[in-house]
C-alpha cells in the first residue's frame, strides 16, 4: 500500500496535462516569458522536429543546452517523441552515443518544425528507460543511469508532496538542469506544482537580485550558494522579503554558512537529499524542530535502512552506518554495467555509498562519504567535519579534505583557497578537534573542484602532484 497515487502516464503529461491555467506564466529567462500553454505547444513542435531529421522512438538523443526555456522543452519533447533523452553538462559519452545532440545550433530548426505530436499521443512502456542522467563521478569515475518513466514521474509526485511551492510562486533555478537534482527539484517539480520557474545561467550578482526583481519564493540551492548568500555584501541591500524558503542539497552543507545564509535573507533553509540513482530525491526536512546539519525523514513511499558496511545487518538507532533507501524512485541500473548495479542494488535497496545515523528526533544525519572517510591510526577522521571547520578559519575562504600517504598510511591532507597559511591553518584545526583529526598538510589552490551540482571532486585532488606546504 504506497501514501501517494502515482498516474500512469509519463512526464510531460503529468506535468502539463492537468494544468487548469495555461495562460500562467511557465517559466521566465534571461530573454522571454513563456506560458504553460504555449510551453506545451513548443514541446510538440520540438518532438515532431525530432521525427523530421529522423530519429525515431527508442533513439538516444543528448540536450545540452544552458538553463533555459529551450532546455525544458527540448527535455519533454524527447519524452513526447518517445525516445530517450541524455542531460549533458560535459564530456558526451561513447556508450551509449547519443543519435541527436540538442544545442544552440540544432535546437532553433527543430522549434521550426510546423508539425505537431501532442503530449501523450506516442505509446511508451512506462517502466521502459525515460532518461539518462550521468552520475556525478566524485569518487569514481561517471556512470549512465537508467531511470524509467515511472521513476521520474514518481519522484516528481514525491517531493512535490512535500517541498513548498505553492501554486503560482515563483522559484529560482540557477543550478544546472543537466544536472538530476535541477532536472527534477529545479525544473519538473516547480512547473508540476504550477509555480514559475526562473532559469538563467550562475552569475553571482544576478543571482542574488533576481530575488528582489522576481519576487522568489523559493530558490533551489547547493552549498557553495549557501556560502555565497552568507558572505556575499550585495545581500544586505538586496529586499528578500518575498523569499520564504531556500533548498539545499546535491553537497554537503557547512552549517554555519547555512544558518548565515538564512539569517541574511531572513527565510528558512531546508535541506534535502538524493542521488543520481535515486531521480534523485530521498529525504527532505520539513518540521521546523529539524536540525539544519539533518537532512530530515524520506519522502512518502521511501524506505530507509542504516547498514553496518562490513556484516550487512542493520545497526541500533543513533549508530552510524551506510544509508540504504528504497523507492519507486530508484533506478533500474547502470547502462551496461551489471558489475556496477549489482554493487549498488542488494535486491530493492540502493546502497547510498554515505555514511549516515538517524537521531531521536527520527531525522537522519549525513556523516560522510563511505569511499571518503580517512583511517588515521585505527580512527576514522571525516572530511566533511574537517572542512566546515577549515572554511571558518580567518583567511580560508574554500577548503577540501582528502586521504593522503605518508610513509605507507593514511592522513588527513587538506586543499585551502585563501590567504591563511598552513601553519595558522593546522593550529586552528588544533585547537578544535582531538589529536587524530589534526590536519597532517596543507595545499593551497587557486580553486576547489567541484560538480555543476557544487560537489568537492576529490578524485581530482588525489591525482595531483601537489608538494606539501
């Protein structure tokens, strides 16, 4: 027995079918407004442009375009064509090899097409494959994930249940669609809720006085966004009355630049969670009592388990071990890569790969990355915990922690961007945590690599040759 109904029907229908006021206003960016109606209309031009140059339902076909009106229509029209559609925000990938790339040079011809396939009217097996997003790779290298119609419009309905967006508000949506967490928490969700969605491409100070021009209700945030509303000096002249709520997810939050962050803008920040392979959200906070380091309880119809790595039992509540979740959301599997799903999927459940325990209150918190975790002297040191601390420290204004060796065994090494030298860097470390969570070495970077979705690319900073300050 599932807490929600869920329709069968796919994306676009269930995003665009049931929407009683088509003259509303969809979607704004940087250069037009558009209306849910007229986004519909543009959506089946799109899809029968697609049939035109020849694709055909069951092809692959890449969108690569920036956050835009174009974007979402380019998105749904391949759902409507009934072929599978690929978010690329990078390096396109040779297995599978999209049939047809949507980008600026391709997309005006197809919005051309005279002809029409309307919204639904192409038979599809909805637990057939609808998309394929790419994982984000931070540990690892990237994987094609396969989630289904039903998967989509499941989390669509998810989170929709519980994020909030009234109808008519406007939301803010600056982190890329290509990515799975402004695909569905950005774009979808918002236009299923009939809110207007303000796309635009990341500029920092348009960014923050779109708030005040669009009168945001809602904006959809990852972490480093967090820091940037916490210390950016625009933000105390900007007016953000009309914003109520700010999400954060796809990265782990600095705490303190959350609660900042909120304070200046004098909203609430709520903080969700998801994954890729999970299309993509879990968990989401909600009760005011939730602690901002908490990610909440799961989304209706999702399941949560907290798993000790190493027997595969569960552990007592308030221990920590990996989350694992279960859901109409997850996904069928990685493409091609039976090894990979087979790791990742133990029957219904997806291994989250993160460390979690879930508190009194019920609400789960994340620990770290399960791969990410240092082993210093028989301790485990946490990343996450030593970051939020470095980024506090005067003259650090972004830091990343990984595993290094030294003499055959492991240390915590971190990778600072700021003024602050190592030495003022470790004796404020010092000064905070037990002996074995010192920092061990300091590099500092001109940047810290991340995902489109603000994630810290560790596998980039344990390949480079660094010497250590």
């Amino acid at each position: 027995m599932t807490a929600l109904s869920y329709p069968e029907e796919t994306l676009p229908e269930l995003v665009f079918s049931h929407q009683n006021e088509l003259t509303a206003t969809a979607m704004i960016d940087t250069n037009r407004s558009i209306t849910f109606g007229d986004l519909a209309l543009e959506i089946e031009h799109v899809a029968a442009g697609l049939r035109a140059v020849g694709i055909e339902p069951g092809d692959v076909v890449g969108v690569r375009l920036a956050n835009s009106i174009d974007f979402a229509a380019a998105f749904h029209a391949c759902i409507v064509a009934g072929v599978i559609v690929m978010p690329i925000g990078g390096e396109v990938p040779d297995d599978p090899r999209p049939a047809y790339i949507m980008d600026t040079s391709t997309y005006p011809a197809l919005a051309a097409c005279e002809e029409r396939i309307e919204i639904g009217s192409v038979p599809v097996n909805l637990d057939g494959p609808c998309c394929y997003p790419i994982s984000s790779g931070t540990t690892g290298a990237p994987k094609v994930v396969v989630l289904t119609h039903r998967n989509l419009v499941a989390n669509t309905v998810q989170f929709g249940a519980k994020v909030p967006v009234p109808h008519g508000s406007v939301c803010q949506s600056v982190l890329p669609f290509s990515h799975i967490y402004g695909l569905t928490a950005l774009l979808n969700v918002p236009l299923y809720l009939g809110a207007t969605v303000v796309a635009m491409p990341f500029e920092a100070e348009r960014f923050i006085t779109a708030h005040e021009k669009y009168h945001v209700h809602t904006t959809f945030i990852a972490p480093p966004l967090a820091t940037l509303l916490a210390r950016h000096p625009l933000v105390d002249s900007t007016d953000f009355s009309s914003l109520k709520y700010m999400i954060v997810g796809a990265a782990a939050l600095n705490v303190a630049d959350g609660t900042k962050a909120a304070e200046r803008t004098g909203s609430r920040m709520l903080q969700g969670y998801g994954m890729t392979e999970a299309s993509p959200v879990t968990h989401l906070t909600t009760a005011s009592t939730t602690p901002l380091s908490s990610i909440g309880h799961p989304l209706p119809d999702t399941e949560q388990r907290i798993v000790d790595p190493g027997t595969i039992t569960d552990v007592p509540q308030g221990e920590v071990g990996e989350l694992w979740v279960a859901g109409p959301q997850v996904m069928a599997g990685y493409y091609h890569n039976p090894t990979a799903t087979d790791a990742t999927l133990v029957g219904r459940w997806l291994r989250t790969g993160d460390l979690a325990r879930v508190l009194p209150g019920g609400e789960v918190e994340i620990v770290d990355r399960l791969k990410d975790v240092i082993k210093y002297h028989g301790y485990q040191v946490s990343p996450v915990k030593l970051e939020a601390l470095i980024t506090a420290c005067p003259g650090v204004t972004d830091a990343a922690v990984v595993r290094e060796l030294h003499d055959g065994e492991e240390i915590p090494a971190a990778y600072v961007v700021g003024t602050a030298t190592a030495e003022q860097i470790m004796a404020f470390v010092a000064e905070r945590v037990p002996g074995y969570e010192k920092i061990r070495a300091v590099h500092h970077v001109e940047a810290i690599p991340r995902s489109a979705a603000g994630k810290i690319l560790r596998r980039e900073l344990r390949a480079r040759d660094t010497q250590v300050s």
